[in-house]
C-alpha cells in the first residue's frame, strides 16, 4: 500500500488483490 515497503511485497499484495478479483469473476459466472 505504501510506496516504502519493498517491490516483493508489493508484487505479493497485487497478486492476492488480482487472485481474489478472478475468484469473484468466476463466484459471479457461476451464478449468473
């Protein structure tokens, strides 16, 4: 979140953020 932690982390927190936003696109796929 801030630009002080390490590009590592930072890349960690974008790929949970980006998985968890696939996993809504499929919940919603499904009910639909």
């Amino acid at each position: 979140m801030t630009k002080t932690t390490c590009e590592g982390s930072y890349m960690s927190d974008n790929h949970m953020f980006m998985s968890s936003f696939l996993l809504v696109l499929v919940f919603l796929e499904v009910l639909l």
